[in-house]
C-alpha cells in the first residue's frame, strides 16, 4: 500500500515538473547555403521514378537549380521531348540530426501530373531501410490530395492514437511494411489553412514546421503547417535563436509515438522531385492525370511543358536542436543507391544516444529518478 502511494506522488511530480526543450539555433539555410550545406545526389532513383537526378555542376548549368533573390530554386526539366527520362534534382543535407526543429519557407510547391516531390528527412545510413526511420513532411503525388501528407517509416510497430490535432489519421501504423510501404499518415486537411496545390502556390506559398522530440519529455514528431496569409507565431515569423513550438497551437499532424525512439537514429534532411515512380506511378491511373496524358511514363516523354509547376521555391530552412549544434555530418556516394550510401561521421554523444541513454536529462528524469529512489528506499526502512 505505502508503496504504491508514493508512487504515485513519484507520477505526480513527474508531470508537473515536465519542461519542453528551449530549441536552440543550430543552422540558417538560404539561397547559396543550399549548394554549400547539401549534397547532389546522381545516382538512379531509389523509388524508382523516370527522372535523372543530376550532379550539382550540370544541376546549375541547365539551370535545373539557381538562386535568385530570396530564393533558391529546384526543377525539373521542361525541355518538351525527354526520351531517357527527365532530369530533375534530388538534394541531402551533410548535417544530421536528432532531436531537432525544422522550419521551413516555400513560396512554390511542385505541383501537377505525374509529380512526387518531397521534403522529408531520413536515416544517415540507408543500408537497413526502414531501419533508422524516416519523416515526410510535405508529400502529395500526382496533386491527388488537395491537401498535404505526412508519413513516418520505421522498422518495427509504432501506433498513433487519436490526439489532439486538425488533420485526420489515414494509416495509425507506422511500421513500414504495413501498408504497401504507406507507413503511418496523417492527412493535413481540417487545418483553416491550404496546405498543397496550386491555390496554396497563388497565395505566395506557405510554411511547414517539424519537431522531432524523443527525449524523456518529448512527444514525438509534431508537424504545423501555414499558408502565406495566415497569422504566424512571432518565432515563425520572425526567426531568432530559439524557437518554442509549445506555444504554436493545435498541430496539424501529431505522431504521438515518444516510445518509438530506438527506431529512429540521426537523420540528413532529403528535397527531391521526382516523377512516376512507386507512388505516383502507381496511382497515376487513379487521378485525372490519366484521361489527360494517357500513361505516366508518356507524359515524361513527351509532355514537358506539363512540368512548367514542377519546382520548389524556397525561401529559407531553420533548424533548431537542444543544444545548438548538429550530432554529425554525412556524404552520399554520388551515385549511392540503397546498397551503396553514405558514410558519416557522428558526434559521441550522437553514439550514446544510439545506446538507448537519454538525450537529455530533464528535470522531469531526474525528478522521477529521485522519486523512485526515494519509494524504494522507504519501502525498505518500512
Ligand atoms: C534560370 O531560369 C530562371 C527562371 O526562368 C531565369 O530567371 C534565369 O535567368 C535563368 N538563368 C540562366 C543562367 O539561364
Ligand atoms: C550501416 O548499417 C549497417 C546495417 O546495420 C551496418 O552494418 C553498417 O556498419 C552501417 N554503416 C556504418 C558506416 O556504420
Ligand atoms: C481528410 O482526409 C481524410 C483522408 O483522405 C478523409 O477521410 C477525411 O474525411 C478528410 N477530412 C476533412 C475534414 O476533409
Ligand atoms: C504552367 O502552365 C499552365 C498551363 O498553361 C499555366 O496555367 C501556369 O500558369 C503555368 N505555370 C507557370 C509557373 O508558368
Ligand atoms: C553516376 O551515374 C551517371 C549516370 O548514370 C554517370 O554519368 C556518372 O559518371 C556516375 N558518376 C560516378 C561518380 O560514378
């Protein structure tokens, strides 16, 4: 009896003292910082789409890729004939993260037929996939959702639960051979904002956040979304040293799976455009895609003002971890598959984490540690 009093008093004190990370400042990525702080990858797609990605010099000198401004752009080629596949670019971070923010500003989303782009971030070490995890932040295929898609992969089960948040489960399961390769997905629909299509893009564009958190406090991954016109968090708007998406409002998308940490481990962060493929392939025929270009394949071919929406337009990504810094950095082999990938180069404390030891130790670790402690040792002198 006694005992299980004071465990709960330990419960108490556990939620009570329970404190969000201050996320701290770690990158500021605009315009040139994207040819600086990324890697080209050119090898064949590993989902299998009919793009070339090109290399960053052949990139830049087809102006597939250039800044202007404030903005950095990313495309596919429009060129009309495209008898060997349509070159496109698909770009990874050298920094790797764990527990981190990303906010990032777009003022155009590649949209139209035949078009998966994403903006996703995943595991350094591709070898295992989904070993590791992966995070799909902003993903639509063929435009066949009028509103965006967040997904998480991983490599065992992790269930999502109802929660609080505007957008609708489509799958609760987040292992990634569950559903055909789906994962788990939230639809971002419900929101009061437009969060794909070319709506979203006559607006001026919108911006997504992700928080990764699976320390002793953390929730999870969460995920905002907000268009052009809606009213930003003074953080958002402006971006400082720190950022606190606790004061952000309802998510748009919350993967309440802070027990799912061991399947995730340091991530670079992925933008591509790719075209066909697994997902948009196989849905072509299930969109209006279909009655206009007749196959998806036909339509790189021959199509490629069809492709004059396809490109990001990006004003700026922020990133934001618990101490400031990154845990690492990787390369891509350039013409790495999912055989052949990327060597890295990670931080100790990055490989402690791998270990299973906490991120950081909070005051509600330590409090509870305490608490327990101090039940067991009263347990004993009773
Ligand atoms: C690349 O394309 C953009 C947009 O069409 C254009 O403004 C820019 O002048 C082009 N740059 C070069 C080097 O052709
Ligand atoms: C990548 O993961 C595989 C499989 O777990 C492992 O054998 C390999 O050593 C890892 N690569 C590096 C460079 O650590
Ligand atoms: C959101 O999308 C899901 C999945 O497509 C759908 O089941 C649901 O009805 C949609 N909800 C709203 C509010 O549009
Ligand atoms: C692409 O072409 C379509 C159809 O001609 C047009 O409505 C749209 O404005 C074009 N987009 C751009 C970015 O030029
Ligand atoms: C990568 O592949 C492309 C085309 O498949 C080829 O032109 C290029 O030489 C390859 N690069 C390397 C470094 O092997």
């Amino acid at each position: 009896m006694k005992i299980t009093g004071l465990l709960l008093v330990a419960g108490a004190a556990l939620s009570s003292t329970a404190q969000a990370i201050t996320w701290k400042k770690a990158d500021t990525i605009v315009g040139n910082d994207f040819y600086n702080k990324f890697n080209f990858f050119n090898g064949k797609d590993p989902t299998n789409g009919l793009v070339n990605y090109l290399a960053k010099e052949d990139a830049v000198q087809k102006n597939l890729t250039y800044v202007k401004d404030d903005s950095f752009v990313m495309r596919v080629d429009t060129v009309e004939i495209a008898p060997s596949g349509r070159n496109s670019v698909r770009i990874q971070s050298k920094a790797l993260y764990e527990n981190s923010v990303y906010i990032l500003k777009v003022k155009h989303f590649p949209t139209g037929c035949a078009t998966w782009p994403a903006f996703w971030t995943l595991t350094w070490n591709l070898t295992n996939w989904p070993s590791g995890g992966e995070i799909d932040i902003l993903e639509n295929a063929n435009d066949q959702f009028d509103y965006n898609l967040g997904s998480i992969h991983v490599d065992k089960s992790c269930k999502l639960t109802q929660n609080e948040q505007s957008g609708t489960i489509v799958y609760d399961e987040c292992y990634a051979y569950n559903s055909e390769n789906a994962g788990c997905r939230i639809a971002m629909n419900g929101t009061s904002t437009t969060t794909w299509g070319d709506k979203l893009n006559k607006m001026g564009g919108g911006i997504v956040a992700m928080e990764r958190d699976f320390s002793s406090s953390g929730k999870g991954v969460r995920m905002w979304f907000w268009d052009a016109n809606s009213n930003l968090p003074s953080d958002v708007k402006t971006i400082g040293d720190t950022v606190n998406p606790d004061n952000w409002g309802k998510p748009a998308a919350y993967f309440n799976i802070p027990n799912c940490r061991d399947s995730f481990d340091p991530h670079s962060i992925v933008f591509d455009i790719t075209l066909c493929g697994d997902w948009a392939g196989n849905t072509y025929e299930q969109t209006s895609c279909a009655a206009q270009y007749g196959v998806c394949s036909k339509q790189v071919r021959d199509f490629g003002s069809s492709f004059n929406d396809s490109y990001w337009d990006v004003t700026g990504l922020y990133i934001f971890s618990d101490d400031g810094n990154n845990v690492g950095t990787t390369t891509i082999a350039p013409n790495a598959t999912r055989d052949v990938t990327a060597s890295a180069t990670l931080s100790p404390r990055s490989a402690d984490q791998q270990d299973g030891s906490p991120v950081m130790v909070s005051t509600t670790g330590i409090t509870a540690v305490f608490a327990a402690v101090l039940a067991v040792l009263i347990y004993y002198a009773a």
